[in-house]
C-alpha cells in the first residue's frame, strides 16, 4: 500500500514593520544616501505612493524625522530635507575629533581581535570602493572609525559618537559623490591609521585620525578639490 504524502505546514507569512516605521525607513535612507538631497521637498501623496501605504503613517514618519533634525515641516505643502549646514559639520567634526584621538590612542596596545576587524572592514572598503558604491562605502567606512571607539570600553563615549551616525553617512556620501578620488584617499588614510595602532604608536594613531577628519570638514565645506 502506496505511503501517504507526507504533511505539508502552511506557509507562515512574513510580518511586515509597521506602515509608519516603513514610511520613516524609506525617507531616512534617502536622504542618507543623498536620493532625496537637501533642499527636496517631499510631499505627503507622493511618499504614500512610494511605499504603498495610507497618509496617516507618512504623517508620523515625518513628525519623527523633523525631531531628528533631517526634514522641516511645512504644513499644507510637505517636509523639506534640510541641507547640512557649516555649523553642522562643525559640530560634528569637532566632536569626532574629540572622541576618536582619544580611542586611537587606547587602541595602543592594539589586541589582535581589533586589528583583525580593522583589516577586515579596510579589505571590505576596498571591495565596495571597487564595485563603485559609495552609500556602503560611508557605511563602512563610519564601522571602521566606530570600531575603534567601542574598543576604548567606554560606553559614555561609544553612545555619543553612535548619536552620530546619520550625520557622518550623509556627509560621507556627499564627500565622496563631490570627491570620487577622495574614496582611494581615505582607505589609504585608513590604512596608515591601522598601521600606526598595529605598530603600538599611540601619538601616530591620534595624528592619522585628525588629519584624516579634518580633511574631511574641509572638503565638504568646499574649501579645497
């Protein structure tokens, strides 16, 4: 007698985020990777169409995103992507600077986990820089210097510079679109800064970390080519 066919489970259907978190989702990531650059005004009609959903969620999405400080809202019209502004970037770099020369310098004596993420995520750069997409390369670029700070152990530290974030990927993004040589120039620099901690230099570390942010606050000002 023939075996019966074995029993078969229903698919489980994969639950979707919530409308709103999918809406904010969409909108964050474009304007991080620079779809929607500053000065966009996006309407609320043309954002429910992009992500299929109702008016109601995208309303939330963007009274989240306006306290982030990445839109502006204008009732009756839409939200517009802020621009970075100079006192932003100011800011930012300032407070890099703070945080990761004082990390480069207790990265030294570097242990041999660190030192093999660091070539890990500098072998990953390199890849992405070659496959030409900049979005990941900010990414990864931000966990390389990321990694370095979490290193320190210091978990008042690593939570402000991951407040962060979103500031340094969309500024990375704009360096490097405005830049392209700049993205072989920055792994090299990455390069010599995991040299410098892989070879127990802490003041060499500390010096490839501020030339190399402070590069970077001069480039997206637009003070140099």
């Amino acid at each position: 007698m023939p075996a019966a066919p074995a029993a078969t489970s229903p698919a489980v259907p994969v639950k979707q985020p919530p409308a709103a978190d999918r809406v904010y989702s969409h909108i964050k990531q474009g304007v991080l990777d620079r779809h929607y650059q500053g000065g966009t005004l996006l309407t609320e009609g043309e954002l429910a169409e992009a992500v299929g959903v109702s008016r109601t969620p995208v309303r939330e999405a963007l009274l989240k995103l306006e306290v982030e400080g990445l839109i502006k809202l204008y009732p009756k019209k839409g939200a517009l992507v802020l621009a970075v502004s100079a006192q932003e970037i100011a800011d930012v770099v300032e407070t890099r600077l703070l945080v990761e020369e004082f990390t480069a310098r207790k990265a030294v004596p570097a242990s041999a986990r660190l030192v093999a993420r660091l070539e890990e995520l500098l072998e990953e750069q390199r890849r992405l820089a070659d496959e030409g997409d900049l979005a990941a390369v900010a990414v990864t670029d931000r966990c390389f210097h990321a990694e370095i700070v979490r290193n320190a152990g210091n978990e008042i530290l690593s939570k402000l510079y991951d407040q962060l974030r979103d500031r340094q990927l969309r500024m990375g993004v704009a360096v490097m679109e405005a830049h392209p040589e700049r993205v072989r120039t920055s792994i090299t620099e990455h390069a010599e800064l995991l040299e410098a901690i892989r070879a127990g230099d802490a003041e060499a570390a500390a010096r490839c970390v501020r030339a190399h942010v402070s590069r970077v606050k001069v480039l997206i000002r637009g003070e140099a080519r």
